[in-house]
C-alpha cells in the first residue's frame, strides 16, 4: 500500500514532536476526516423518500445548475481537507453525512479535484423518511476496504414504531497495515428531545463494542454530525467519550474537540453561538494513555476543525457564518451549514 512518507524532522514541524528524536525515525501519517454536506441531493425523485423540496418544481427549486454547483464546492471542501498537514494528499478517508444516495455520491467522485486522487465510495441505502444517508469517500491506496454494513438506529419507544432514521454505517478497512473501522453516524435532530441522541449514543457504543470483541486489536473512530456537542449525555456519558486522554478507560473512547468548543469555537453557529456537532471519537487504541510516544501502531497525533475563506459568509447580517447552499429561501451558491472536521493519524516506519 502506498503511505504518505515523512521524515520526523518534518512532522516536528507541523505537529511539535521532541527535535531530539529527529534524525533517527520516520513516520507515516495519515488524515481521517468527516463533513455533513447538508442535503446533497439529485434532482430526481427517489421512491418512497419525502425528497420533494429538493425537485425541479420543489421549494428549494432544485435544478441541474444548482447540483452541479453543490457537487463542485463540496469536491472542493472534500479535496483540501487534510492538506494544511499532507499538502499532496489530503484524507485517506472522509465520512460524509446528508447524502441522498449512490448516484450523488458517483457525480460527487467525478468532480475533478476528487477524481485526480482516485477516490472512491462506499454506501448503503438506509430507511431514513427524508432520503439521506451517511457513506465514506476514501484514497484506495490509503485505505483498503473489507467490509461494510449498516447497523440500524432502533427506536424503543412504542410512538415511534412507524418512525426509521440514518443508521450506524460500519466500515472495516485496513490503514498502515492495521485494521481500521470507522463508525459513521448522524444521530437524531435537535428537532427531537435528547432522549433520542442518548439512545444513539448508547447504540454507538454498543456498535463499537462489539467492533472491539471481535477484533480487541482494532482502531476505532466514530464520526458523525451527533447533533450535540461534546459535553451533552449522548456523548458524554452513554457513549463514554472523555474530554482527558488520562481519563478513558479501556471501555471508554476520547473526544478532543470538547476542548476545541471550550475555547470558543466550533463547526456550526446557531444564534450567533458556536456549537460543535462534527466529532471524530477515537477508541483506547488510538492514544498515546502513557505517554511513551510509541508509534509502532497508528496514534493519535492533531485534530482540526478544517477551515477556509470561502466557507464563511462575508456580509450581511449572517456574516462569519458557514457560508450554506440555501438560506431563508435563498439560493447562495455556498457549501454546507457545517464546516469540517479532521484527525491526524501517526505510525512509525519500521
């Protein structure tokens, strides 16, 4: 598999490590990222999906110049994500939410900037009302894949038995020569109490836990648009992601992005305030808990919010806002509601 080579010297540079260290390894280092693309979709008519506002004769107006524009701003987004660190290659895999089906997502590998790195997708078609699904873009000769599945969210309240949602997308790969799973999530709406993130919550860490008791080994990273920020139950407490890496335990996962919000920003303003809904959640096996600085498997090594110009509204009563596709009827041309998100993996070449 190819590897995006580095010399220590050069990622003391980007990322802090000990200069005394510097001439006698190397590292490999690679990008995982996740963007919620805000309701990509076609401008045909999926059967059985509620996808009428996103037609032709919709209210949003939906015509071919206006997908054609959401696909080239995303490919641009999804291209440059990860190269402020790896310039020449950007992610070796993205998790995307809000995407209607296949056929988007084959345009979207299309574009240019997406095609030139060869990337690929994997998806499956899940039962959420309004049509849109999580997948994963990713670099085949960063990522390989293995398996694939869509776990579904289970509503356990007897009212909410005709009801269905976006699933828990399980992706098993191999990166660096380890086995990687990526859990990609979009978990239920502010629109609903929070009751219904922290049973998605719990069935994350049900996911990821049996993920692990197959494979105790495995490197884990559950990624999502959680619909809550990292000090919320949902993630908090029933997915047990912990703001210090001193602090998980071998059942637990780390968030580092409750920080990132503590300091006062995040991926998406609501009311002029930032939230941090855009996670990417790694297991015990990605961090460095003693402090050895043993990258003989892949670690954790930075994290991101992914951040452009172009991503933010430049006027206007929304300005510093995400710059979105539509907003208060209004066609704008832009990206997403949501900007992204990013980790920086680490493994020492042998």
């Amino acid at each position: 598999m190819k590897e995006v080579r580095l010399l220590l010297l050069a990622v003391m540079l980007i990322c802090g490590v000990n200069t005394s260290l510097a001439q006698q390894r190397k590292f490999s280092v690679y990008g995982v990222g996740f963007y919620n693309l805000e309701n990509l979709f076609d401008t045909c008519h999926d059967s059985g999906k509620n996808d009428y506002e996103y037609l032709p004769d919709g209210t949003n107006k939906w015509t071919g110049l206006k997908y054609t524009n959401k696909l080239r701003n995303l490919s641009r987004v999804l291209s440059e994500m990860g190269t402020d660190k790896l310039p020449k290659i950007g992610c070796a895999a993205i998790g995307v939410a809000e995407v209607e089906n296949a056929k988007c997502l084959e345009d979207l590998c299309n574009q240019e900037p997406l095609k030139a790195r060869n990337f690929r997708f994997v998806h499956i078609e899940g039962p959420d009302q309004r049509g849109v699904d999580c997948a994963l873009l990713y670099n085949p000769a960063l990522f390989s894949i293995r398996d694939i599945k869509l776990v579904p969210y289970i509503y356990s309240l007897p009212q909410d038995s005709m009801r269905a949602t976006r699933g828990f997308f399980v992706v098993s790969g191999t990166m660096a020569d380890e086995h990687v799973t990526i859990i990609v999530n979009h978990l239920p709406s502010r629109g609903a109490t929070s009751y219904y993130r922290e049973q998605g919550g719990l069935q994350l860490k049900a996911v990821k836990d049996s993920v692990i008791a197959v494979d105790p080994s495995v490197k884990v990273l559950v990624m999502g648009d959680m619909n809550d920020d990292p000090q919320d139950a949902s993630m908090a407490k029933c997915l047990g992601a912990k703001r210090k890496i001193k602090d998980v335990g071998d059942g637990d996962m780390y968030n580092p992005w409750w920080d990132v919000l503590a300091s006062g920003t995040g991926t998406l303003m609501y009311n002029g305030a930032w939230n941090l809904f855009d996670q990417i959640i790694l297991s015990p096996s990605l961090l460095d808990r003693d402090g050895k600085k043993d990258y003989s498997s892949l670690k954790l090594f930075s994290h991101q919010i992914f951040r452009r110009d172009y991503l933010f509204q430049k006027e206007g009563k929304y300005k510093g806002n995400t710059l979105r596709t539509h907003a208060g009827g209004v066609w704008l041309n832009g990206y997403s509601d949501h900007l992204p998100t990013v980790v920086y993996l680490i493994k020492e070449q042998k």
